[in-house]
C-alpha cells in the first residue's frame, strides 16, 4: 500500500455519501449545514450556502430552524451521535481480559473517525473558543473516547493487567494522542506514516503496551 493510501480512500468515501439517502428537507440541512461548516468554517457557513447546499431556499432553512447558530449546533449534536454510535458497535468491555486485541478494535475505529472527519475536525480546533454555544459540542466525539479509555485502562490497571504507577488518564491521552495525529496528518505527511491503518494501530499499541505491562507481565495477553 502506498503511505497515505489509506486515509486518501476512507475519507473519500465519507465525502462521496457525505448528502446520499437523505430523504427530509430537515436532514438535508443539517447535513448541508456540516458539510459547509467544514469546508468554511463558522463565518464562511452563511444561510445562503447551506440553503443553496440543501437544494432550497433560505426561507425553508428558516422555517426549520431560527438562526444559523442553531442549525449549526443541530447540526455537530448529529453529527457527534453519529460518531459515538459508530464507536459503540465495537465497544471496550467492563471487565477488561486481552488489552491488546481489545483495545485495537476500539482505536481502529477512532482512527476512521479521524480520518473521516478529517476536514471537520481541523475546522473545529480552530473555531474552538470563538462560539461558546459550540464548544462543548465540538469536543463532543474527543470527551467520550478520552472517557471509554480512561475507564477502561483504569480497569485493567485494578485488575493487575497494567503496572499500578500509570496513571490511567495520562495512558489514555499518549494513546489517543497518537491516533489523532495519524489521523489529522496522514494525508499531509504519508511518507511518516508507512503502514496502512491497521498495521499502524497494532504497532502503537506493542510499544505503548510494552511500556504498560507489570515487570514479568505481558500486558493483558493471554
């Protein structure tokens, strides 16, 4: 596979089916509204665009919501549901037994979110802080995989699988860290990123596993 290939076809894929089956003029514009939002920003994502994005008018966009502010938020409340519902058909358990395999399930999804939403969510980071009724919304996606990770290394750390010194919050985010940055700079930058996306997961999750074992433990392989 080329370096980049990868990210390159998930994210076209998401991108061509970005407004297919969308049957109601409601859905058309909230899907309008992200796709706009995305590409544009907070102050480039006018009414007009989103309308003419929506294939109607701004008089309907209005008959369905009252301000560009509240599509906008409708609009990363949906599309943050979306997200957390994708993660949760390949869930992290309670009781934690094989960290490695389980935990690889759970980040290669993140990382196809990442990729994915890859536009989206550079837009966000730099929309963040400007839109206070936004904020909360846009971290959305971040909030509840930094939550399913913590919880569960924190876990596996009760449960002996994990050294007792890692703090759980601080493993979490060096994992998170790193599927993020291969999913926001995998296009920009392919030659660092040599392996396709599963390989990738599996091999930052040996170094980092390896760093998480107890002394004589094999980090939740078993």
């Amino acid at each position: 596979m080329v370096p980049g290939d990868g990210c390159r076809v998930i994210a076209s894929k998401h991108l061509h089916g970005m407004l297919d089956d969308v049957d109601s003029v409601h859905d058309r514009l909230l899907s309008a509204a992200s796709a706009v939002f995305a590409e544009e920003g907070f102050r480039g994502a006018t009414t007009r665009k989103i309308a003419a994005r929506a294939g109607v008018n701004e008089v309907t966009l209005f008959r369905h919501f009252a301000s560009k502010e509240e599509l906008l938020a409708a609009a990363v409340d949906r599309q943050v549901a979306a997200s957390i519902a994708m993660l949760r058909g390949t869930p992290l358990p309670e009781t934690p037994d094989d960290i490695r395999g389980e935990l690889a399930g759970f980040l290669r999804a993140t990382l196809f979110g990442f990729v994915t939403a890859n536009q989206a969510v550079r837009t966000s980071m730099g929309e963040w802080g400007h839109h206070p009724a936004l904020d909360d919304r846009l971290t959305g996606t971040s909030r509840y995989v930094s939550d399913e990770v913590e919880r569960y290394l924190a876990a596996a750390r009760q449960r002996g699988l994990i050294r007792p010194d890692v703090d759980p919050v601080v493993a979490a985010q060096a994992l998170i860290a790193t599927i993020f940055a291969h999913g926001m700079l995998c296009e920009m930058m392919p030659e660092r990123f040599p392996l396709g996306p599963e390989e990738s997961v599996a091999m930052y999750l040996k170094i980092l596993i390896e760093g998480l074992a107890p002394v004589g433990g094999q980090g939740g392989e078993r």
